[in-house]
C-alpha cells in the first residue's frame, strides 16, 4: 500500500512538474518569438554641421573639444580685418557715386531751366546720366549691405543648444566657406530608433509606451511610439542594363524578416544618464494594461521559474531513486527471514 501511495506521488509530482515546464516554454517563446521587442536598438541625434558662409584664416576660438554650449554661442571667429576693409570700401564707392549722382542732377536741373535754349537731346542724355547713376548708387548700396552681411558672419555662433564632437577648430587654420568645419549634437533631439522584425509590428502602435534599457546603464528609459517608417531600402531588387528588374536569387524556403525602423520619443531622462548618440539599447513596446519593465520581468521570471523546474525534477528524480534503494533494503532481511 505504501508502495502504491508513493508510486501516485511520483506520478503527480512528475505531471505537475511538466506542467510548469509547458507553462516556462510557452511564456519564453510568447516573449521571444512574439513579443514586440528588440535588441538591435539605438540612440539617435540630430547632428548639424556648421559651415562658414565665408572664407579666410581662423583668428580666434572659444570653445574646446566635446564642450557644451547655448545656441548663439560664439565657436571661432574668422578673419575680420580683410572684411572690415571690404566695407569700407564699398561705403566709398557708394559715396562717390552718390556724388555722381548730385552732378548729373544738377545738370539735368538746369537744361529743364534753360528750355528751348538747350537740344531736346542734351536735355535727354542728362536725364539718362541722372538714372544711370541712381542705378549705380543702388547697386553701391547692396554692395554696402553685402560687405556688412559679410563681415557679421565672420563670427560663428552655434546654431542649437548641444555638444562639439571631438574637432573643434584650431588658430590658424583657412576655411572655405560652404565647407564644414566641426559638428553640433543637438541636445534636444534625443531619441531611440529600434529596429524591430516586420512579424512583430502588430503589437506596435502609435503613442504606445516604451521601455528602454541602454546597454551598460542600471536605469531604464521610458518612451513612446513616435513613428514608424514608411519604406526600407529593397536590396534583392536593381535595376539592370536593359532597364529590367534584376532580382537575386534565393531559396524558396528560407525568408529573413526585415527589419522596420521604429522611432521612439523619450519621456524621462535622469538627470545623471549620459546621453551618447550611437549607443546601443534594448527597446520592449508595453502592451495595453502592462506595467514597466513587463516583458523584461516576464522573461526572467519565465527563467526563474524554469530553473526551479529544473530543480524541482532533479529533486524529485533524487528522491525518488532514494525511496526505492531504502524498500529494497528494507525487502532484503525480510527474505532472508523467510528462507
């Protein structure tokens, strides 16, 4: 009878083992195969190259390496001098044809006063002068704002609140304008693209909250869906030289799933997290009536939980194996008693 108890007890122990294995084995795969989740994550940043508008030797540089700074914060300032000369003499020349302009007025002025005493045609050629030279101080005067415009923009300013990369420039050095001569990172521009599989954009939505955990820091981010891209780049298909599609070959049965950028907002930054853009992180979407950091709890719980399974089955495994090693000793002297 005893035998019989234990023997339903192995049983049951065993079922009910199995049971929370099945239970383990379907919440990992539910998180691994299922869940929209990812670790192929990053932290982004909007990044803007700041050009010159105009060329000449660096005079001065206020800033260093990896400083942060205000928008409209002064970098390097270019050669002034040249500029300042430029002008002053465009300011000259506005002056002289300003003069010009009084002479040919004047002139025109006295012919109308002279009527008939003067040919229609002087009369004609001085009024011509006095509006070839109003065109001629005009375009003086752009030239005036175009030397000021100049010389203002021999400072550089930073356009954004943010950080230098690892270049600023030095003393010395010859920009041409239009070229960049270091990067701002905009510091409010922040935020994560995760790259998840296209079989799990189902459980993704718009303004769904987020949870990010950026590799080697103990704090997680919190977020929310921004957007999600509207095409990804189609690298199996080019065009040839006949103009048709050319298209690589590839097995029937084998199909990778793409990989969908999805833009996520941050919400809360800590005040000591380090922000980097590049940075790799893991990026789980909550779903509907899930709280924080649910998908990451559910794995290592479905981890614990199979860990204790495991344990639970070597346990019962050991027992059982004792159990029978003491009933056959306890069988054995009874035999001999009855030879």
């Amino acid at each position: 009878m005893k035998k019989t108890w234990f023997s339903l007890g192995q049983i049951l122990l065993t079922l009910v083992v199995v049971g929370i294995a099945a239970v383990v084995l379907w919440k990992l795969v539910d998180y691994y195969m299922f869940s929209p989740w990812t670790r192929d994550g990053h932290v982004r940043a909007d990044v803007i190259q700041v050009a010159p508008d105009v060329s000449g030797l660096i005079t001065a540089v206020d800033v260093i390496d990896n400083q942060q700074v205000k928008r409209g914060q002064v970098l390097f300032v270019i050669d002034q001098a040249r500029y300042a000369l430029t002008l002053r003499q465009a300011q000259a020349t506005v002056l002289q044809r300003r003069a010009t302009l009084d002479q040919a007025r004047r002139e025109d002025a006295r012919n109308r006063k002279l009527g008939n005493l003067v040919a229609q045609e002087a009369v004609e050629e001085t009024r011509s002068r006095v509006e070839q030279g109003e065109a001629a101080l005009a375009d003086a005067e752009v030239a005036v704002d175009t030397a000021r415009l100049n010389l203002q923009r021999t400072t550089i300013v930073s356009p954004v609140d943010g950080y230098l990369n690892d270049r600023a420039p030095r003393t010395g050095e010859y920009v041409a304008a239009g070229r960049a001569v270091l990067a701002v990172v905009d510091m409010n521009s922040f935020r994560v693209d995760g790259y998840f599989e296209e079989t799990k954009l189902r459980g993704i939505g718009i303004g769904q909250p987020v949870d990010i955990q950026v590799m080697g820091e103990p704090k997680a981010l919190r977020g929310h869906v921004q957007s999600i891209v509207a095409a990804i780049e189609d690298r199996d298909r080019t065009q040839g030289t006949n103009l048709l599609p050319n298209v690589n070959p590839a097995f029937s049965w084998v199909r990778l799933a793409q990989r969908i950028p999805v833009r996520v907002a941050l919400d809360e930054i800590p005040d000591d997290f380090r922000l980097i853009a590049g940075r790799t992180a893991t990026v789980s979407v909550r779903e509907p009536g899930r709280g924080r950091g649910a998908g990451a709890a559910s794995a290592s719980g479905a981890a614990a939980s199979a860990g204790a399974a495991a344990s639970g089955a070597a346990t019962a495994s050991a027992g059982a194996a004792a159990s029978a090693a003491s009933l056959t000793s306890a069988r054995q002297p009874a035999s001999g008693a009855a030879q």
